[in-house]
C-alpha cells in the first residue's frame, strides 16, 4: 500500500469523522481523538498498512500555528487584560505546581531520577490550547470565565515548554536548578512577544499597501508560520510570538482591510481552523492507538491512573483556590464565579496534541531507553484519560451542576443587535443632511430600525451616493458596538464573527462590490 494510498484513507476517515460529529454533543477534538485511537490500534493490527509515524517537530509546526493563531484572533484584548491576573495564576502557578507534583508522582511511583521526573511534569502540565478553545465556548458558561480557559491555554505552553528545555537539560547534564526555569522565561517570554509585535506590525503594513483580496489572505496565513520560525530558531517562545501576533492582525484587520477581503480571510481560516483540528487530534489519536498496544506493564498503567487522578484533583482544588487568591493580590474583582463554575473550568484541563509532541521528541538515548519509554506511557494514560474521559463528560457535567446558561447566547446577541441598531440610526440621524432627500433619510433610518442593512447601491460611475454613504456610516457605527461588546468579553467569537459578516455582506452590497472574492476588492 503507497503512502498516498494511506493519505486518502486518512483523509477519508477524518470527513466521516466530521459528519459524526455533527450528530453529537462530544466536542469534536474528544470525537476525532478517540475515533484516531480506535484507528491507531486497529491500524497496528493490519500488517500491510505502514507505521504511523510524524515527527514531533513537524506536528507542532505545521498544526500549532493556525490553531494558536485562530485561538489568540478570538480571544477578546481587553477581556484578557481585565482576566490577566487568574490566567496568570493558571498559566504559570498551576503548571509549575503540577509540574511538581507530576514530578513526586513519578519518582515515587515508578522509579524515575528527579530529572526525568520533572521532564514528566513539564510535559503533562500545560492543558491542551486547541481543546480548550474547542470545547470552552459550548459550556455555556459565562464569557469571562471562557476567556479565562482560553487565556490559560494559550499562555501555558510557553511555560510548560521553557521548564520543559530546562528539565531536559538538566537530564543530561545531572544538574537542575529552579533558577533557571525563571531566568529562561525573563528571557524568553519578552522576545517572542517582541517578534509577535514586529511581524505583526510588517504584516499590517504589506496588507494595507496590497492590492488584492487573494494576496491579503496569503499573508494571513504565512505570518503564523513565520513568527513560530522565527521564534524558535532565535531560542525564544514560539507560542507567545504567535499568540501576540494573533492579537495584532485581529487590531489592525479593521483599519487596513475591506469587508471583501476580511470576509474572504474568514471563511478561508474557519477553514485552516476546522481541518487543523480534525487532522491534528486524529493523528494523535492514531499516534497514540499505535504507541499503546506496547504493553508497559501493570505498575506503569497503575501509575499513570494515579497520576492523571493527582493532576485533575489539583487543578480542580487550584480552581477553587484562584478567586481567593487574585482577592488576596488585590484583585477582587477579576473572578466571580460560583463553586460549580469553578468545578467545571477545573474539570476541563485535558491534555492532548502539545504533550505528545513533547513526549515523542525525546532523544532515544535520554536517561535511558526504559525511562523514555516509561514517559511516554505515562503521558499517553494522562492524555486518554484527560481527553477522553474529561472531555466526553463536560457537557453532562455542566448539565448536571447547572453551571452553564443555554440562553446565555440568545441574549447576548439581542442585545448585541438592538445595541448595534440604536447606534446605527444615531449615526444617520448625527450625519450632515447636505445632499440627502428628508424622505430617503426617514427611510433609511425606519429600515434600520426595524433590522434591514444592505438596502442601498453605488452609483453607475462608482461613487457613492449621499445614502449610500449614510447606511455606510450606520454599519461603521453598528461594527463599533460589536467590537466593543466582543473586545469586553461580553458576546463569543462565533457570535460576534456572525454579527461582523452580516456587516461586511451589508458594505460590500451598499458598495456595489457584490460577494466575488478576486482580486481588488480593496477600498
């Protein structure tokens, strides 16, 4: 069997995949793992299919990118500054306090020398980005603690992956002083943060002196691949380069973008965002049915039941302890939640593509055959019990302790709307009347009222006419009041993205522009 044979029956078993899970309330990273692990076991059956087989380098390469990217575009800015303090708390406080207790866990339990311990701990620490953001916007659960799950998952990778290089590190070498954790982040954090802002800022430039939709949206998608480039082989943090990127080009797509193009970028990454996801938790689901049918043994299985259990127990009672604690640094009123609230954000630290990666990245020769495979083991167990298990019984879970709100959605987005009309028809109503028939004007605003957008045309020669130029001013005003609502954190990404493609559809017909996406398009 050739490797494109094998390519279409991957690509096959995703698109089944996909449509299963249009029929479920699974989360569709816990759908495609578990069908992947069902896969990998059997896959390792069948003696004429080749062995799964990716390097850990080329997964986070070409998957963490467009996931940290499309995470970090969705996170509202000013939500996550007014959350930064609990993000901090989870991204950096519960990750070395698991990383510790992976670590006792692991020498205890199963022999292994302090070093490969807190190797253990490095690479089980940090929740899964990519399943938080899948799963955290289906809870239900207010928009402030979403932001606070999506905030945590795409900060702790970097801390996770700096203990991780310095734990390795000291493996080799025999030495391993704390120190050295926190030096590395004063050292590393910074600088990716600073190549995030210098590419994002080249970015924002080349797309405002672009002169076609096609070439926008191609920029779009190689300046992820870039600053994650860029970043590693400067020795910094790739994902904070990323993530800071993704937060730039999410500010200046409004100033340097027209609806054509913006609505182009959005369907082509909903795209890169749906198929990076089904691809990634796929393999590593194949990845890891193929790993497990290696028996490791009964003591290796007993102790990574245990340690997942440790994890989870102390993420839910560091959960609990995070209001409490952001009172005590002064800030009281970052986090308001109830108890059960807090359960369920606790209970939705599942590990998954970043662990494996870190596991299977390992040198060969690392302490030790038997110790590295006894790693990998142990982070295959956390990872299925953690995906799998937490991630099929969330949704039952919040059910179950009625944290969630189902209407919470529906009513943020009449109050979006009636917030964005208001505004609408004081923007026509502020307008200069120079050139504009009373009756027109009563009209506009009388559609605007009622909902009605896209009700006026450009001129034959091109230009606007002085309605055309009203209702343009009225969807600016009404697109203000969405950011502003998405920016404080108080409407979802997939609710307010909704809301800012009607807007965009409503400017391009009131520009005559119609929906082709070619080149032009630009303002």
């Amino acid at each position: 069997m050739s490797n494109i044979d094998v390519a279409f029956m991957l690509l096959a078993l995703a698109l089944a995949t996909a449509l299963a899970a249009r029929h479920t309330s699974l989360p569709a990273p816990v759908l495609f793992a578990a069908v992947g692990l069902a896969g990998g076991a059997a896959w390792h059956l069948v003696p004429s299919l080749p062995p799964v087989r990716m390097p850990p380098d080329l997964v986070l390469f070409a998957f963490l990118p467009p996931l940290l990217m499309t995470a970090a575009y969705a996170l509202p800015l000013q939500a996550f500054r007014r959350q930064l303090l609990p993000i901090v708390l989870l991204a950096v406080g519960l990750v070395l306090v698991t990383m510790g207790v992976a670590a006792v866990v692991g020498h205890a339990l199963v022999g292994l020398s302090w070093a490969a311990a807190f190797v253990l701990g490095a690479i089980i620490a940090p929740p899964d980005p990519v399943a938080a953001t899948a799963v955290a916007g289906k809870t239900g659960l207010s928009q402030r603690l979403v932001v606070i799950l999506e905030g945590e998952g795409l900060v702790n990778d970097a801390v996770a992956i700096v203990a991780y290089g310095i734990a390795v590190e000291a493996l080799v070498s025999g030495h391993f002083a704390w120190g050295g954790v926190f030096w590395s982040l004063l050292r590393e954090a910074p600088t990716g943060i600073l190549i995030g802002l210098l590419i994002g800022g080249g970015a924002a430039l080349l797309r405002r002196h672009a002169d076609s939709v096609p070439l926008e949206v191609s920029i779009s998608l190689v300046m992820p691949y870039l600053a994650y480039h860029l970043a590693e082989r400067l020795g910094c943090s790739s994902v904070l380069a990323v993530v800071t990127l993704g937060f730039m080009l999410r500010w200046s797509s409004f100033l340097v973008s027209s609806p054509v193009a913006r609505l182009a970028a959005r369907t082509v990454w909903n795209f890169v965002r749906y198929a990076s996801t089904a691809l990634v938790f796929l393999l590593l689901g194949l990845l890891i049915g193929e790993i497990a049918v290696g028996w490791p043994g009964r003591d290796v299985v007993i102790a990574g039941v245990i340690l997942s259990a440790a994890i989870v127990a102390i993420r839910i009672a560091w959960m609990l302890l995070v209001p409490r604690l952001v009172a005590a640094l002064g800030g009281s009123q970052a986090v308001k939640s109830s108890t059960a609230e807090q359960f369920v954000l606790g209970w939705a630290g599942m590990r998954g593509v970043v662990s494996l990666a870190l596991a299977l990245a390992l040198p060969l020769s690392l302490g030790g055959d038997e110790t590295r495979h006894t790693i990998v083991f142990l982070t295959l167990i956390v990872i299925i019990a953690t995906l799998l298990v937490q991630g099929a019984t969330l949704m039952p879970l919040v059910r179950w302790l009625k944290a969630g709100d189902p209407e919470r959605e529906h009513r943020d987005e009449r109050r979006a709307r009636l917030k964005a009309r208001q505004a609408g028809v004081a923007a026509v109503r502020d307008a200069s009347t120079a050139g504009i028939d009373p009756e027109a004007r009563r009209g506009l605003i009388s559609d605007l009222e009622a909902g009605k957008l896209g009700i006026a045309g450009a001129s034959a020669d091109g230009t606007c006419h002085p309605r055309t130029q009203l209702l343009l001013q009225a969807l600016d005003a009404q697109r203000d009041v969405v950011n502003h609502l998405r920016e404080a954190g108080r409407l979802s990404d997939e609710l307010a993205e909704r809301l800012d493609t009607e807007l965009d559809v409503d400017a391009m017909s009131a520009r005559g522009e119609g929906t082709h996406l070619t080149d032009g398009g630009k303002d």
